[in-house]
C-alpha cells in the first residue's frame, strides 16, 4: 500500500507519517486506532515537527524547496530563508533536502548539488527561521536522485553520518570475473 515510498517518520504521539507515490502524497497511520489520513502533497522525506500537526519535507523534486504541510488542515508552506513560512515558493525559499529540528529550535538540512549540512535558527510554533544557515558538515553522502542524506540526529544532539560522495556522481569500470575493478579513465560523473 506504501507503493514509492519516500521516507517516513514517528511523531511523539505514535503516529506514522509516509511520503508515498513518489511524494503526491502524505500517508498518516496513526498506530494506537489505526486510523489513516491521506493529503495531497508534493513533498518527499517526511520530519514530524515535534509537539506539532506539521510535518516537514522537501517540495517539488527536481528544486528541493523545504516546505511544512499541516496534517489538521493539508496547508502547504514554504519555509523562508529569514522569517515565517510562506504559502508560495519564491527566491526567499530554503532550497535543500531532509529537513529536521534539532534539540527544538535548530533546522538542519542538506544544501542541494553539494555533501554539506547546514542549520539555522527555527520557531517551529510559527514555522519561522531566523539568523545565519551556519555550515555543521561537509562530506556526508546523498544517495539517489532524491538524495536522501546518510545522517541523523538523536534527541540529546549526537549527530552519526555516513561520509561520502553524492550517490548521482558515478566513476566507470571494468569488472572481472573475481571481482576485479579496472578504471575506464573517465572522470567522476552521472552516468546511465
């Protein structure tokens, strides 16, 4: 039933939150009645908001905009650069991919085209961010076309990454029968 799943995530109350049919929708499973919510959404790798009825994602696959969809109302947001959230993407919209809040007031997200995670300072009550987007990290490998960032943080702050290349770039080569890789001589790229 989750076909093309996308990411998903638990909220502090037991509810699960799936991004399905590659992010056209918001699949809510709440375990304890097992009820289930669906909203239209244009949005990948859910992040509940904790202690909220927001979940974060990235929007529009091919820009990767941060956005906020509300699971009360099925409103969509833009998170800005400096200030509230905006109903319409525009030049003042984070572009990024796997938005998450940190220790309740930090927004770490991956820059898009690039292996860093940056943060910045988050109301998640008005959905407002404020102050410098500080770099945490480079070298933290993205996998796939909609690179999903290798990295997550626990509730007390401890950040556990996977260090690496983005998984779009690809070196070609010959592989033997025992296993054998031989560099072809072409330069790191996208590939097939």
């Amino acid at each position: 039933e989750a076909a093309d799943a996308h990411g998903a995530s638990w909220s502090d109350d037991g509810r699960i939150a799936a991004s399905i049919h590659d992010g056209r929708e918001l699949l809510i499973v709440d375990l304890a009645s097992g009820s289930r919510q669906s909203l239209r959404t244009n949005g990948l790798d859910p992040e509940w908001v904790p202690g909220s009825e927001w979940i974060l994602q990235t929007c529009n696959a091919v820009v990767g905009w941060l956005c906020a969809t509300s699971v009360a109302s099925g409103e969509q947001r833009y998170l800005s650069r400096s200030g509230p959230a905006g109903a319409e993407h525009s030049d003042a919209s984070i572009t990024g991919w796997d938005p998450t809040v940190v220790a309740g007031t930090m927004l770490l997200y991956t820059v898009p085209d690039a292996n860093i995670l940056k943060a910045v300072r988050f109301d998640p009550r008005s959905l407002t961010t404020s102050g410098p987007h500080e770099e945490v990290l480079r070298g933290v490998r993205r996998e796939g076309f909609t690179y999903e960032v290798q990295a997550a943080v626990s509730d007390n702050g401890t950040l556990v990454f996977a260090g690496g290349d983005d998984a779009n770039f690809t070196k070609l080569v010959w592989a033997g029968r025992g296993g054998s890789e031989t560099e072809v001589g072409f330069p790191l790229g996208r590939y097939g």
